[in-house]
C-alpha cells in the first residue's frame, strides 16, 4: 500500500512488479521483447534487470504453489536501473504492444 511505504520510508527503490495482461506465454512475450534490460534473477545491479518469477525464481513450486503464495504466471520484476527514462519508457510500451 503506497501510504504505508510513504510512512514508513523516506525514499523509495527501484523494484517494481507488475502482471502482464493474459498468461504466462504473454508475460514471456512481453520479456522476449524487450531490449534495454537483462533478463536475471538478481535484482541488485545498476543495469535494468528484468524476471518472470514464475519461470526463474518459483518454478520448482509448481503453478498450485505459486498460486498459494500470490506468485501468478504472468508477474513480472522489474529492477529499473541507470539507463534513460524515456529509453526505458520507449521499450516497455514497445514490448507491451507487441504482447496485444
């Protein structure tokens, strides 16, 4: 919840998560297609990082696990990293309308 965050922190980081319209073969659309980040699972570089954790960090589970845990197939991560807004923009609604 983005007031608790504002409450508790005095600055916010550079993660963000977000579902894909449609299913996890969208999501992994959505990923192919996109240029500036690296697909990994570490999130802690200075480059944009990019993961499906369906895929990369929880598909031992299996899709009734994850789906107890709130790990849906089509969430993506998203580790947004020193690259130029508007060149991060620019491929993501690039990859984005690629996915419709």
């Amino acid at each position: 919840d983005h007031a608790i965050v504002k409450r508790q922190m005095s600055g916010f980081g550079g993660v963000v998560s977000f579902e894909v319209k449609g299913d996890l073969w969208s999501a992994a659309k959505f990923i192919d297609n996109v240029k500036l980040p690296y697909i990994a699972p570490s999130l802690g570089g200075v480059e944009s990082l990019i993961e499906m954790p369906a895929v990369q960090s929880y598909w031992g589970f299996g899709p009734e696990k994850r789906a107890q845990i709130g790990i849906k197939e089509n969430l993506v991560r998203f580790s947004i990293g020193v690259e130029s807004v508007e060149d991060i923009w620019n491929d993501l609604v690039q990859a984005l309308a690629k996915v419709e």
